[in-house]
C-alpha cells in the first residue's frame, strides 16, 4: 500500500471541524473528497449539510436514512444485553460510530475510494472506534485521523483557516460545551461542564424539561416486548426507530432520563458526560422488569455477570470483534422467553414499574404464596440450609480446636 492516496471518503457532519477537514484534506492530497453523512436522528436538515459540503469542495455527497438500522441492529441488541458502561451510561455514542464507520467503508467501496477519514481528536473514545471498526472491516483502506497529523491546536486555528478558504461555516464563538446527537441520545461534554462542581445550565437541554417543570399528573406506558426487542407502545406496532423516537417524546415531557456522569475514556484519562437518553432509559427499565418474571434465575444471574464486559467492549469500540459477536449470541439467546406487557410510570424525573405480564412468565402466585400451597413443603427448607451452611459450620469447629 502505497503513500499516495487517490479518494478519500470522509465521516462529515457539516460542522466546523469537517468542513475544515474537507478542504484540508484536498488541499494536501490533492484529489477528490466524497463526504459522507449519516442521518442517525440527530435532527437537522440533511439537505444543508449537502449545500455546505458542495460548496467546500466534495467531489461528491452521499447521504444515508440510517435510522431504522441504527435502532435495529444496534440500539436494540444493546437493549437486549442490558448494555450500561459504568452503571450510568446508555452507550449512545458508543453504539452509532460502529455504524457510520460501516457504511462509509462501503462508500468506499463505492466509489473506488483507496482512504477513509473522519474528524475525531485524539484524546477521546471516537478516534478509537472509527478506527478499529475501519481495520476490521477494510484493512486495505488508508486511515486519515486530521486531528493527529495536522499544525491545528484548537478552535480558533480553524475558524482562521475556514475564513482564508471562505468555508461556509458559523465562525462565533466556541460554544460553552460540545454535543453529539442522534436517535438515542443527545451528549454534552467540554468547555463549562469540566468543571465537576459546575450544574449543568438549565437551557442547556434539549430533548427533556426539568423535573420541577415536569407536569403534575404521571404519564403511563405500554410497552410490548418479543424476544427481548420492544415491539409496540400502548397496543400500536412501531418500527424499532419509530418507537425510540416516541419514548423519547413521552420521557423528555416527563423529565425521564437525564445523566451526569464522570467516566473514564478508553484512552486513560476521566472525562465528564452529560447526558438525555429519555427513550432508553425507559426502554431498559421496562426490559429488566420483563426479564424480571420471564428469564430463569441462573440464565440471568450468569449473563448480570457478563454485562459490564459486554458494554465495555461497546464503549471501547470492539462492535465488531469476535468476543462482541459471541457476547451478544448468548445475550440474545437468553432473550427467547421475555416476551409480555410492561407498563411504566412516568412522573417528574422518574420511571417506575407500574405492572407487567406475559404468556411465558416463571411467576406464579400459587407457588410465591405465604398462604398454603401444594407445591412446597417449608420442612425441606431445613436440610436444604443445613446443606448450605455446611462449609460454615466446618471451618468455625475446626477453629475452635486449635
């Protein structure tokens, strides 16, 4: 693989940094720049994204509705694995780059690309899961990582370069915080918020009110599940991205999934993440309430052990690793019996489980009864605790004859 680079494919968002990066990148290979963007539900109007690529200088713009397989393949798996990394966080950013990074290789392939490119710094998580997710699906394709290469050192560097090449981009100010937005989520990290004492600011917020301006009265939600996967709200079928979307709507009315968290970054150092992930907040503690009377106690006892790995591989950027995949068969074969009805309360800030069934459930209160039943004699229980303690008493009498 020689040095000189023929096309390049770039991630592009339309923002500061990939608009320079798209005229940088022409500008020292010198050849085509296709720009590629993905509509994960971020939100903003894809056809100005096109306009402002066009008038940086793309050979070409491809522009890809990712939505439905953003929730599909990779929200919904996640959800039927209980992904959380570090107990707090839902992995929504975790879970798009693996994807992005997928359907730009094959742009690549498309378009008889020999480079790919994307505009993560090199301090943070993103760098690692563009890059790995590119080596495992085309390690033949280049790598171009701006950020580690170039004379830049922030912010301003780049609205100076922009301004020079009159790149049509918003040349205020750096914002007080950065954000990253999709179906499941939205982000926010930097500028203010490194203060760990810092409240995150109150307009700040974009997909949920607060909670003291939540309304009065609770909201309550059906959801169906089939095999682990969320089916239908309220007895209507949905799209897996069509329902993420309409729990986002009825959890951010209600103040439902709001998380400020310090983490730590794959490559070493803490960083502070604000969150909103209405949608899969309820999600999650609706499909551990189905679990909760559908999936045997060892079955979920073993997989609870595997969890914080399994998000962690996620996080770490390793979608496509052979561990993932083999996680993620045992995940979804533990999923076969959670199948039923949960339903959620939402109310200011909080959702909780108001009640759930299923055709398949282990429950029975014939047999949990404190009353009679026919099922159980509490006489086994005795030697059953005899049995148990045995070790216990053991190494207590051999203590004592010392």
């Amino acid at each position: 693989m020689g040095n000189k680079v023929e096309k390049i494919v770039l991630a592009y968002s339309g923002g500061l940094d990939t608009s320079v990066i798209l005229s940088w990148l022409q500008e020292k290979y010198q050849c085509p720049v296709v720009a590629f963007a993905a509509d994960l539900g971020q939100g903003e109007e894809l056809h100005e994204v096109k306009e402002k690529a066009i008038k940086t200088g793309a050979d070409r713009v491809i522009i890809e509705d990712l939505k439905e397989d953003f929730a599909r393949d990779f929200v919904w798996p996640a959800i039927r694995g209980n992904a959380v990394y570090e107990s707090g966080y839902l992995l929504g950013t975790s879970l798009a780059r693996p994807l992005i990074a997928m359907r730009q290789v094959e742009a690549a392939r498309k378009t008889g690309a020999d480079a790919v490119s994307h505009g993560a710094t090199g301090k943070g998580n993103d760098q690692v899961r563009f890059e790995i997710a590119y080596m495992a699906l085309a390690p033949d394709l280049k790598i171009i990582a701006p950020w580690k290469i170039w004379d830049f050192k922030g912010r301003e560097d780049l609205i100076r370069y922009a301004k020079s090449k009159n790149i049509p981009v918003p040349v205020s100010k750096e914002k007080p915080y950065s954000i990253d937005r999709n179906l499941l989520h939205i982000s926010f990290e930097g500028g203010i918020l490194e203060d760990t004492w810092a409240e995150p600011p109150k307009d700040m917020f974009v997909l949920s009110v607060a909670p003291e301006d939540a309304p009065d009265q609770p909201t309550y939600v059906d959801i169906e599940f089939r095999e682990g996967n969320a089916t239908a709200l309220n007895g209507e079928a949905m799209s897996p991205a069509k329902l993420l979307a309409s729990l986002n709507d009825l959890g951010g009315r209600n103040a439902v999934g709001r998380a400020d968290i310090v983490e730590n970054r794959y490559v070493g150092m803490k960083s502070r993440g604000v969150y909103e992930t209405p949608g899969g907040t309820i999600l999650r503690i609706a499909h551990q309430a189905m679990e909760s009377i559908t999936m045997d106690r060892e079955v979920m006892h073993i997989r609870d052990g595997l969890i914080p790995r399994y998000a962690e591989m996620i996080y770490y950027g390793y979608w496509f690793s052979p561990e993932r995949r083999m996680l993620q068969t045992l995940m979804d074969e533990a999923q076969r019996n959670v199948t039923g009805v949960v339903r959620v309360k939402l109310y200011r800030g909080n959702c909780t489980v108001a009640g759930r069934k299923s055709d398949s459930s282990l429950y029975h209160p014939g047999f949990a009864t404190f009353e009679e039943d026919e099922v159980y004699n509490q006489k086994d229980a005795e030697g059953f605790i005899r049995l148990s303690a045995l070790r216990l008493k053991i190494a207590t009498l051999l203590k004592r004859k010392q």
